[in-house]
C-alpha cells in the first residue's frame, strides 16, 4: 500500500480529552480471540481444529494482500486488507453510548463500523450503530479543512454535501459513508471506563463483504494518523503493548492491549529492536538478520540493510518467510525433530509430526532481529492440526514476510512510537 492510497485522517487536538486522569499510569483492555467464547463470532459447531484451519486460511489471505495495490483512476479509495484479524475489541461509540465489537489491526490505520440508517449493510452477529440516536455524532462539510485534508474522501451528492470516505479491499469487500467524529469509550480491565470525545471514525452506509463471517468493523492500530493509537496522541506517548494467551491454553485468561505508561516492557530479559516505516503503508517492520535452530543460524539474507525486512502483525496467525529461508529452517527443524512426519490434513503446512502438544520435544527457535534476539519456544512456532498432528507455523511465500501472532505468544510485545522501537519480553501472558 502506498502513501497516496492510504486514507489518512487529519490529527486533532485531544487537549479536552474526559477522564484524563484516569490515564495516569495508562491503562488496559481485554483483547478477544474471535474464536473465544467471548466472541460474537464464536460457533460451538466447529472443533478446534476447524478453528485453527480457519486461522490458517485467513492468514494466507492477508499475506497475499499485503504487497498488493489496486488504483481507479475516478474514484479516492484505501487498500486494506481482507480477514482482517484474530483479534476483537469491544468498545462504545456515541452519547448514549453503544457497545459495538471491533477487530484489532495493527496493519490499518482506520477506525470504522457499519452505521445505521444503512443502505447497505452486510449481517453482522450483533446490533448497528445508529448514529441518529447520538447527541455527539458530527459530520463533515465538504468545505470542512478536515474534508480537504483527508486522502480517500470525495464529497456527496445529498444537499448537505458532507463529507464521505470509500474503503476499498482487493477481494472485492468495500466501505463507503460518512468521515465523523464521535466519542469513543473503551472499559479498562479495572472497571474504569475512559471517554475519547472528537475520535474520526469511519461510519459505513454502504457496506459489501466477500470473505465468510463478517467483522462489525475494524480499529486500526497502525502506523496511520487516523489510527486509534495516534488519535490517543499524546495521552498514551505513542506508547501500546500486548501479551497474548496461547491459542490452545486450558486458562480462563485473556490477552491484554495496554496503553500509556502500562504498556511499557522492562526488566529482566527485555531486549528492544528498530522500528520502521515503509513506503508511508499502515504497517509495522523489523528487521530480522536470521533464524536460529538451536545452534544452527540461517541468515535471513534478504533486504538486511537499513531497512525493516518483515512485518510483524497481530492479525496474520502464521509467520511467513520467503521461499529460501524457509526452505533452510524447515531442514534444519526437521534434521532435529525425531518424530514420525506426516502429512497436514489442511494441505497447507508442509512439515507436520504425529504427535500432541504434550509429547513435543522441539528445539528452541531464536528470531535475531537487529540488537533483539527474541527465543520462540514451541507454543510459538508449531500448531496442532488434528488429533494426532502438530505441524510447524511457519510458511513460504513470495508474498510478506509477516512475523505472526502465534510467534509472539506468552510474549510481551511492547511499540513505542517515539521511540521507534519494539521491545519483547519472555512472559506468561495468563499471569499478566
């Protein structure tokens, strides 16, 4: 995605913020995996295992959009990318306020949801916003300095000309309404509820999906101006962090998102990498220098210079690696693997064992980012499948490289944005 086909929202002053105090110290929200309980998307028909082919399924769909762009030459739109997440928010937006599910993208830099009076709407498993019921919905004049400001928005043909924004995936998915502001609450893990007044959302009146079991929309917690983390602005220090329960753990335990000062991750056994920008996109890069299996290093080889070489995303389950360094680590894993290898019933990971969880015995996979050497036990980097096979959650593809959440889980993922870095700590994320 370039810059110009970003949809950039205009920052505004958040000197008039509510409950500013109870930012002191920062504070947290659940983060809900869309295949919990907890879930509106959430179906007690499907084994675990369905859940887990399913998350492979939408990663190989978001990776394969990463890298792509689409242009019309009439029409201001975004790119963004379809399956858009693992991950969910619940959040209110409006006066009174209206409690609607959110999914998590650390690769968007928007925030938006499908509205009602709604022209088009696609079902979606709870309520719409009704933005009519709002005493604080406020849209935009097209005359507005906002308006103008704003890349992806053109104006409307209704008498009161406001302004509107268009959303455009490349599978064909599309989001098209009103550029608004509105009050946004979030309800941190202590019970406190924090009020954001003047946020931009996107308020969608026009809405098609292509892709199975819709989101309610999305909150972008890209690199973009218009993502929830930069319209915090100074209040949280460009600070947010998560801890990630693993997928297949027996606790009752949800991850956490921390903002502010809770987001910061220190002591012993942190380690801090670069962070960078490519191209104006939404996205986040590291750069990773090698792998190591054990003892053995593969050297990444590939865009090492002074510039992030992968993406590290919150949304994709799987990690993806070009084709020749994967090649590289999956002989070097299963030269140290004394397992019986099978075949993955999904037909989509190539190097898979007969065995459980319980009975794996795997080598430590070190990720050598610059100056982070970041250890991936097996929770990170392999997944069970079936009954009776664990694969390794690693793929190829031409398309990337995505460092994905199963990698990063019982790990502390810290970003600061002023500082342009990304910390990482070893963690039980069930105790955090």
């Amino acid at each position: 995605m370039s810059r110009s086909m970003s949809l950039v929202f205009v920052l505004l002053c958040f000197c008039n913020l509510y409950s500013l105090e109870a930012l002191d110290g920062g504070f947290s929200v659940e983060m809900i995996h869309r295949d919990s309980s907890k879930s509106p998307f959430y179906s007690s028909k499907e084994t675990p295992f369905q859940r887990v082919a399913n998350a492979m399924r939408r990663s190989i769909n978001r990776v394969n959009h990463f890298n792509q762009s689409s242009v019309s030459p009439n029409t201001p739109k975004t790119i963004v990318v379809p399956d858009l997440g693992e991950y969910l928010m619940s959040y209110s937006v409006g006066t009174p306020p209206f409690n609607v599910y959110g999914i998590l993208d650390t690769g968007s830099d928007i925030i938006w949801l499908q509205c009602q009076p709604c022209k088009k709407c696609y079902p979606q498993p709870t309520p719409l916003f009704d933005s009519s019921k709002s005493t604080t919905y406020r849209t935009f004049p097209c005359t507005s300095n906002t308006c103008k400001s704003v890349l992806g928005t053109f104006c409307s043909h209704v008498p009161d000309k406001h302004c509107e924004y268009y959303i455009n995936y490349m599978d064909g998915t599309l989001s098209q309404g009103e550029l608004s502001e509105e009050t946004l609450s979030l309800s941190s893990t202590n019970g406190t509820e924090i009020q954001f007044p003047g946020i931009l959302i996107g308020c969608g009146r026009y809405n098609t999906i292509a892709f199975v079991r819709a989101n309610s929309g999305i909150v972008g917690l890209g690199r973009g101006s218009g993502s929830l983390i930069n319209q915090l602005g100074p209040s949280i220090g460009g600070k947010f962090s998560y801890c990630l329960v693993p997928a297949l753990s027996q606790s009752n335990s949800t991850s956490k998102l921390n903002f502010g000062d809770a987001a910061a991750v220190s002591g012993v056994g942190t380690v801090s990498t670069p962070l960078f920008s490519r191209n104006g996109d939404a996205l986040y890069y590291l750069r990773l220098e090698a792998l190591s299996v054990g003892s053995n290093r593969i050297e990444y080889g590939s865009s090492v210079g002074g510039s992030g070489n992968i993406v590290i995303d919150s949304g994709t389950t799987l990690t993806v690696l070009p084709n020749d360094v994967y090649s590289k680590l999956e002989t070097a894993v299963a030269n140290a693997v004394m397992l019986l290898r099978v075949g993955d019933p999904n037909q989509v990971l190539n190097l898979c064992y007969e065995a459980t969880f319980d009975e794996l015995d795997v080598p430590v996979i070190t990720a050598h980012f610059t100056g982070a050497d970041v250890p991936l036990y097996y929770v990170n980097t392999f997944t069970q499948v079936a009954e009776e096979v664990v694969c390794l959650a690693f793929m190829a593809s031409q398309t990337g490289p995505v460092f994905g959440n199963l990698a990063q889980q019982n790990i502390l993922v810290g970003y600061d944005l002023q500082q342009n870095s990304v910390s990482f700590r070893n963690t039980d994320c069930t105790q955090q």
